[in-house]
C-alpha cells in the first residue's frame, strides 16, 4: 500500500479530514540530483552579490537562481520573498528563497537556498520551522532581485 493510501485510510478510520496534498510523498521526500546538485553549487559559488558586505539570503537566492538557469528551464525558478513584521524578533520574517518546480511537476516546492542538501532540511518549512509562514509571501520578486545584483 502507498504511504499516502495508508495515512488516508489512517485518518478517514479515525474520522479526520483528509488533504493528500499535505501527505503525499511528493511534498515530503523530493530526492532530485539536480535539485541536490543546484544546492551544492549554490554553497560552493555563493558570495557577496549586491555589494553589503554580508553573504545572506539575498546572495544564496540570487546564487541559487543563476546556477537553475543553467541546468533547468528558468520559468520553474522564481524569487519569493516572505515578509511579516511582527515588532517581535523570534516571530518577524524578512527573508528570500526560491520556490521550484522539478520535472513536469505542475506544484511549487518551496526551497531555503542556504540548506545544504542532505535529503530533508533544505525546505523551507523544514528549515524554519514554525517562524516561516507561507501567508506572508511575496511573489513577483525574480526581476527586481536579479536586476539589484548584476555582479
């Protein structure tokens, strides 16, 4: 039996809803070379892209971007940012990362740039844990950001 069959048919005994989307094996154990492989060369080449003395999220995100571009069709890669300022530091968010699609998926895997692929930390949810709350994306952000760093 698939895992999702069965964690389905584990809840619908109990009586809970079921969402497979939230289940499915798709979402939660993704092991793709190039995906491994966009990671490792992001870690590698990353370094200072717009000039603010800092490697951060900015310059992995923009590191990551460039080196999809060339193994993957760049229409399956954009810059998301999520922003949510809650005047409370371990709450507040203001971070960029990726979301991908992989193969002839149709769904977005949301990727952290900075996580080393080792099989399941590099998602953004995994990463962050409870601090990253996909309400607060920002989508439209690839042109903006690649244009800032031209270098």
């Amino acid at each position: 039996m698939k895992w999702t069959a069965f964690v389905a048919a584990g809840l619908l005994a109990l009586g809970g809803a079921v969402y497979a989307y939230e289940y499915t094996s798709y979402d939660y154990y993704v092991r793709d070379a190039k995906l491994r492989d966009v990671l490792r060369s992001t870690s590698r080449k990353v370094y200072d892209r717009d000039g603010d003395g800092r490697v951060n999220c900015i310059d992995y995100t923009i590191t990551f971007k460039k080196e999809w571009n060339k193994v993957m069709p760049p229409a399956h890669c954009e810059i998301v940012r999520n922003y949510r300022d809650t005047h409370f530091k371990p709450t507040s968010m203001n971070h960029l990362f990726v979301r991908v699609k992989l193969g002839n998926g149709s769904r977005w895997l949301y990727i952290e740039p900075q996580a080393d692929y080792n099989g399941y930390n590099y998602k953004m949810e995994d990463y962050w844990g409870i601090k990253y709350d996909s309400r607060f994306n920002k989508y439209g952000e690839t042109v903006y950001w690649l244009g800032e760093c031209r270098r």
